[in-house]
C-alpha cells in the first residue's frame, strides 16, 4: 500500500513506486536548479507571491481530483470561478461575508447542476461539464456587462487577498488544511471508498448496492463549491472582480496537476497530497520561465513538454 495521502491500491515494484513519487522528485530538482541558477527565485516574497498563486488552483485541483477519481472530469471548474466572482460582486452591499457565502454559493449551485446532469440523466461528465463552462463563464459576464468591479479594501477581503502569517498567504493556510480535509475523506470513510470504487467499476459498484447517483451528486458538489471558494480567492487577490479573467484556463492546470500527481484518467485512484504537489510544481515552473525572460510563446511549449513527460513517468509508475 502507498504512503503519505495517496488512496491506491494494489503492489508496486521499487521502480514503479520510485516513478510513482515522479512528481516530489520534479518539485525538489526544480526548487534546488532555480535556488541556483535563479537568484531572484531566493526572496522570500517570490515564495509567498506563488503560494498566493497557488491556493486557488489547489482548490480546484482537489474538485478535479474526486471527479477524475470516479472517472469523470469536471471543465466548469474555471468558468463557476468566474461566475462565484461575479456574484460576490452583486452582494457586496450585504457585507463581505454575505458576499463571500453568496460566491461559494453559486458554486455550489453549479456543482449541483452538473452533479444532477451526471447522475440523474446519465449525461456524460465531459459534455455535461463543458456545456456548463460556457453557460457560467456566460453568466458571470452577463451579471456584470462584462466590466470589472472593485472590491472593498480592508478586512474580509483584505485578510484573504494580501494576509499571511510570515511568508505563508492566510488562503495558502486555508486551501492546505481543506486538502488534508479531502484526503482525510477519501483515506478513512466510506464516501471516499465509494467514489474510488465507482471510478474502478461503476458497473459492479451499482451491482454492489452502493448508491452511486447521490455519490457523483455529492462529487461534483463538492467540485463547485471548491471552484467557489477558488473564485472568492482569486478576486480577493486581484482586489476585483473580472468575468472575463478569474478563473480562465484553471480547469487545464487542474487536470494537468490532479495527473501529475498520481490521480489516473482511468478513475480508481486519487492522490490529494500528489495533487498539491503538482499545483506547486507547475507554479514553480511558470515562475522558472518568467524569472529567467523565457518568452511566453516558448515558456508555453516548454511547460506542454514538461507535463507530457511528467504524465509519462506517473503512467509508467501506475
């Protein structure tokens, strides 16, 4: 059996385990190349400015990591981001906190659409998630005219977007501790048997008397409300909300990092501490590129090189 917060079964030979933990091994050469061949990448703030970077992806990743881990997958994640934002926004005179519930919210309800589309009309995941990343990102922008509002300084917002304690970002704090949350989830109750065993065999899962409609409702709920939260984070950062950026693309990084990070395509498996990891590896790479003026267009096939051969090795260790 695996180590650390990885939910797997089965036995793995030294070298599978060794490509297995492919992801550590990356982050840690990563970390030590740019320690010495990048010398702003040593500044504490570069440290801090990354983790403040990372903490809504890692949200989003742990959504995309139980939908994967059923053998779904789940592309509305960046568009109810934006959609979570934009709402937030129409209830800030309600107070931030009431804006805040309002943006997880509205998450939450896009989890539950999709989560009703999957499990109750046996639609696809990625038709039933793509459909939704249209119509919430459409939402969002329609909620708003498509222009940029401004959220209030000081407190709520203020502790989210620009607190930390010493270098770690209070959001950083918060997305780990729900990290540990899922992996507690998914190693010790049956919900999280349930949903590994349903992406190892939805058939005999159903045959076995689980109740595999209310767990993918309940997947992909959490999904949404993940992305929710992930939104209210990254307004904060950027100290507005935007329709047409916050949460662009996130769906991409999040399935790219749930991979890496040793949750298969194929369902049955999930790795949230993998997961994590990955967010860090791939935010560590696009600092690497920018620190040292690689440019975009290149950084962009540079970083596509780096996940197929990432996703090789974590393949070749499954």
């Amino acid at each position: 059996m695996s180590t650390g917060l990885m939910a797997r079964t089965g036995h793995d030979s030294p070298m599978a385990l060794l490509r297995a933990q492919s992801v550590y091994v990356a982050f840690a050469a990563l970390i030590v190349i740019d320690l010495i061949f990048t010398p702003g990448f040593r500044n504490v703030f570069v440290i801090r400015n990354l983790l403040f970077e990372a903490a809504p992806v890692i949200l989003v990743t742990l959504g995309q990591s139980l939908a994967i881990g059923t053998r779904g997958i789940d592309l509305s994640v960046g568009s109810t981001m934006g959609l979570a934002a934009a709402v937030m926004a129409l209830a800030l005179p309600g107070g931030s906190w009431l804006a805040v519930a309002a943006g997880v919210g509205a998450g939450l309800v896009v989890g539950m659409i999709n989560g009703g589309l999957i499990a109750a009309l046996d639609i696809n995941p990625l038709i039933s998630s793509l459909a939704l990343l249209v119509a919430a990102r459409g939402t969002a922008e329609a909620l708003l005219d498509g222009s940029r509002v401004s959220l209030p300084t000081g407190g709520l917002f203020d502790a989210l977007g620009i607190g930390a304690v010493w270098i770690v970002p209070t959001v950083a704090i918060i997305a780990l501790a729900i990290a540990g949350l899922v992996a507690f989830l998914v190693r010790t109750t049956m919900f999280g048997r349930y949903v590994l065993f349903i992406g190892a065999n939805k058939a005999a899962a159903m045959i076995a008397g689980i109740k595999v409609r209310r767990t993918l409702l309940l997947v992909y709920a959490a999904s949404g409300v993940l992305a929710g939260l992930a939104g209210v984070f990254a307004a904060a950062r950027l100290g507005a909300s935007d329709p047409n950026y916050i949460g662009v693309n996130y769906e991409l990084d999040a399935i790219a990092a749930a991979v890496i990070g040793g949750t298969p395509l194929s369902g049955g498996r999930i790795s949230i501490l993998g997961g994590v990891f990955g967010v860090l590896l791939l935010q560590v790479l696009g600092a690497s590129f920018i620190m040292n003026d690689i440019n975009f267009s290149y950084a962009q096939i540079l970083k596509a090189v780096f996940i197929v051969g990432a996703l090789y090795l974590q393949r070749a260790g499954g």
